[in-house]
C-alpha cells in the first residue's frame, strides 16, 4: 500500500498509477505445470452470466465497444513447480490494474490461481481458506528517483512454498 501524506503528493501519485508507470509483480500459486513465460494482452470483462465474476472477453464475441471491456496486460513466468502436487509458483507482472486481473489471465491460460474457486482453482486441504496471491513488490519513480517496496509471503503461503521446496525461487 502506498499512502499519500498531502494533496500534491496524492494527485502525483495518482498520476503514475493513471500513466502505468508503477511496476507491480506478484507471486502466486496456480494449478498444473506452467512450464513457459507468457505475455497477455487482451480485454476483461464481466462474465454476463454471474457479474461478479470477470472474463477475458471473446474475440469475436462483443459488437458494443462499452461491453468489450477494458484493456488487461500481464507478464507471467513460472518459477518452480511440485510434481506431487502438481503446482506451480509463478511471478507476474502486471501492466495494468483490472478487477481480478491476475486471477482472469491465469485461468485464461489454464493455470487457475489455488484456492480461486470462482475462477477455477481448488481448495487445497490445509491450505487455509484464502486464494494464493501475494502483491511482491511496487516500484515507482518519484522525483527522478526509483523508489521500490518488496513485501514478505504471509505465513501461510510461505509455508506452502517452502514445503514444495521452492523457497530459493522467489
């Protein structure tokens, strides 16, 4: 979370987050084998089935450029997996900051994020309730310096991740 102390300092923040020019990556747990790196560019957006619920909108599918949705860019990279329980840690990076972005794209690609089950992913026993998604790290440039913040896995999605032995890779 970045938090703005005066008005000056919010409007220009906002600005970068307006612009794109804030770096934000995330590590995350998703089903299966994610063997490559990937790079998303499409549209989200809501499912017209369940509204709560996002989709990467079909090619083809939407006439009216208001239900298109918005633009979504993602860069994914797989950093390990655990055969046993066929999961992979992933890094991604997003460009952009839609709704449920992260969550869309890698159900898009097949690899649902755990313990996502609107999108997919299965609850893993022992797992704890929550979906395996962690904000890493932000960067931002601010008055011609690169400022960065890098955040620690909560307990119990670094547990996980050291108990596949993938612990060296984030």
């Amino acid at each position: 979370m970045i938090v703005a102390l005066n008005k000056d300092t919010l409007k220009n923040m906002q600005l970068e987050f307006r612009e794109r020019r804030v770096g934000k990556w995330y590590l995350t747990l998703v089903e299966g084998n994610c063997v490559s790196n990937g790079r998303l560019s499409n549209y989200i957006s809501r499912d017209p089935k369940e509204r709560r619920r996002f989709r990467v909108t079909p090619e083809n599918g939407v006439k009216d450029e208001k239900k298109k949705g918005k633009h979504a860019v993602s860069e994914y990279e797989p950093l390990g997996y655990c055969k046993n329980r066929n999961v992979s840690l992933v890094r991604v990076r997003i460009m952009t900051g839609r709704t449920h972005q992260i969550r869309v794209h890698m159900k898009h690609v097949g690899h649902p994020v755990v313990g996502d089950e609107m999108y997919g992913g299965r609850k893993r026993k022992g797992w704890g309730e929550r979906v395996m998604l962690h904000c890493r790290r932000m960067e931002v440039v601010w008055k011609g310096e690169k400022l960065g913040w890098t955040a620690e896995m909560e307990d119990d999605m670094r547990k996980i991740v050291e108990s596949m032995g993938l612990e060296g890779q984030v």
